[in-house]
C-alpha cells in the first residue's frame, strides 16, 4: 500500500520501499560525543514529563490523558492520531496504564537570568505499565512501535551564514530544539562530531543530493542504522525552505518542503515529525489475530554474540510472548514463541534484522532464515 506524503512535503523519489498512510506508520535521544555500542532499546519510551504549574497531591486525569496523547503518537508515528475516535477511547482509559509517577523542579531555560522562575516551575513525570500500553493499542488494532528502534545520525547542513553542519557540540538553539523534539518522539539519534577529519571529508555539497556512499563510509564509527541528511534553505526575510532523505536498510526517501516558513526550525520539526512515521511504517507492529504458537528457524555461523542478539530482538518485538531458545546447533537455532503478528509482517519485521543482524528469508519456507555475514 503506497501512501501520498502530507501536504507539507513533496516527494522527490523513493527506491525500494514503500510508505503507508500515517495512520498506519510512527522518541530518549542521544546527541552527545559518544555513539551507542549496540542496539538501542529506548527506556524512556514509556515515560512522559510535562511542564506543570504546581504539585497536585493526586494524579490529574487531564495531565493524565495529555501524557497518553503524547505517548500514542510515540508508539503509532502519528501526531494526527489522537483525533480520531479509537484513540480518544483508548486515551479516555489511559488511567489504567499509569504505573508510577512523581514531580521534579524544572530546570530554568538558557538564556534566563540566574534567580529568574520559570513560568512552569515543575515537571510532572509518568511512567506508563508498557504491557498494559501494548495490549490496549494492538487490542485496537493499531500499529506500535516498541522500545527497539534503530540508531540514527543526522546529517544537516543548518543554513546558519557560516555554512557548517550541525555538530554535537555546536552551541546552537537550533541543536537544543533538535534534542528536545527527538525526545518527544523517542528516536534514538546523534550528531556527528565534526572534528578534523570529518569536516575534511565531508561538505555542504555532500549532503544534498546525499553522497550515500561517502556518508556511509564516514558515518561508519558511530554504527547507524539509518541515515538522515537535511538541508535548511533562507533567511528571516524571506522565508525558510528545506530538503531531506533518510536511508534505513534498503529504503531510500527524498523529500522537500512545499511551503516557505517564517523561522527554519518549524521547517525542521515538520520535516522530523514525517521521518518517525517513515521509520515507523518500517518498524511498527501490526496485530490481526489472536495469539499463535510459531517456530522461527534460523540458520547460519552462530556465535554467542549473535545467538544473543537474536534473543534480545525477538525479546523486545511487541506482540510477543514466551520466547524461548528450543534447539541451539552451531549452524542452526529454533526459537519458539507465542505470536499476535501475522506471520507475512513477522517476516518483514525479521528481515529488518534489528541489533545489527542481516536475516534473510529462506526460499520456499515460512519462517526460516539464513543468517548473513
């Protein structure tokens, strides 16, 4: 099923992938020095903090519910969502998620004097049950993106005058912005460090049209999954426009602005709220039927490392239960489980591969893959 991209952007082109409608697609965030060593399995994906204007001595539904909105359009890809009936349902019962909560003092926004208060003082934070959560939104037949998601680097020329990419360390607004909507959305994603050697290899005319093999060689140390790569466009006179493309596994997408924005950050947060429901339309789980019992074999050279793994992706598939390792061989492993995917979408989701895996589909069988090297 082939989706149309929101009126905010224009297609430039797609290679081997497909895009759903958002109601069928999708963040913790990294943006410091240091790339994550393995997959990232985001542990605040079920906790949601919120300005608030004082301390409640109980819990109010309505932050409650504005919590659940927040956390639903992490899980499906799709602010729009809570609009539409099921999910004002599942909102409307969102209290029955709620496994703890607390509030915190909110830190004073840069650029405040020192002394100055806030005019939200506190954070209120809540944590929500994430099986309760998934039974509920696969319950409704929605998609749900777990805790499992891919690591990201973003490539992004800022348009700023002195013509730099955006660096982890860089002091700019536009970076703190960045950081504060990945977390929202629950995307695992860091800038690149632009040291000596990177600013050598790679300039503004690499990022668009991407250089893809240039930024995949360049991007190899810090161990993505996907690739992002921006490019903001105007001046505060005029008006700001930007292109983007992402690149996860074998999908390719290019997409730009239609319309002129009067401040380049609303142009990049349009732009970010359309790649989470890319990746989720990549990633989410989809739940039609009752659970089954299913067999998965996988076959291929097994090492600890990779056996484990395996184990910890299949782990964190929502709609999963009872995984268990049944026959371990050196070339060949079965894992048993209870399953509420379909298996045709099980299958998708395990050629994705997940913790740095590369599974490929036997030929003529079901649920049988050839781990590749």
């Amino acid at each position: 099923m082939v989706g149309r991209a929101p009126s905010l952007f224009r297609r430039l082109h797609g290679a081997e992938g497909t895009v759903v409608p958002k109601i069928l697609l999708l963040a913790g965030f990294l943006l410091g020095m240091t790339p994550p060593a393995g997959a990232m399995v985001m542990r605040h994906v079920f906790r949601v903090d919120l300005p608030v204007s004082r301390l409640a001595a109980r819990l109010p539904v309505a932050d409650i519910q504005r919590a659940a909105g927040i956390l639903l359009d992490r899980i499906t890809g799709d602010p729009d969502l809570a609009t539409r009936g099921t999910v004002s349902a599942l909102i409307a019962e969102s209290g029955r998620w709620v496994a703890e909560y607390g509030y915190e003092r909110a830190e004073a926004p840069s650029g405040k004097r020192a002394g100055t208060s806030p005019r939200l003082p506190f954070r209120l934070w809540i944590r929500f049950a994430h099986r309760a959560v998934e039974r509920a939104v696969l319950g409704a037949h929605l998609p749900y993106w777990g805790d499992l998601r891919p690591r990201l680097l973003i490539w992004l020329d800022a348009g700023s005058s002195s013509g730099e990419i955006l660096s982890a360390s860089s002091s700019s607004s536009l970076r703190r912005r960045l950081k504060r909507v990945l977390a929202r959305l629950a995307l695992p994603a860091l800038l690149p460090i632009m040291d000596l050697g990177e600013r050598t290899a790679i300039g503004i005319p690499d990022l668009f049209p991407p250089a893809w093999p240039l930024l995949h060689q360049v991007s190899r140390p810090y161990h993505p999954e996907a690739l992002w790569v921006g490019r903001l466009r105007g001046n505060a006179t005029r008006g700001w426009m930007g292109s983007f493309a992402v690149q996860a596994g074998r999908l390719t997408l290019d997409w730009q602005s239609v319309h002129v924005h009067l401040h380049r950050w609303s142009v990049l947060r349009s732009a970010l709220d359309y790649l989470d429901s890319i990746l989720a339309s990549r990633y989410a789980v989809f739940a039609s039927h009752q659970p089954v019992p299913l067999s998965i074999r996988i076959r291929g050279r097994l090492t600890l490392g990779r056996v484990s793994r395996i184990e910890h992706f299949i782990h964190h598939l929502p709609g999963i239960r009872q995984p268990r390792l049944s026959e371990l061989a050196p070339q060949s492993l079965v894992l048993t489980l209870v399953s509420r995917i379909d298996r045709t979408h099980l299958e998708r989701l395990m050629t994705l591969a997940g913790p740095g895996l590369s599974l490929k589909p036997e030929p003529g069988h079901r649920l049988v893959f050839v781990l590749q090297s």
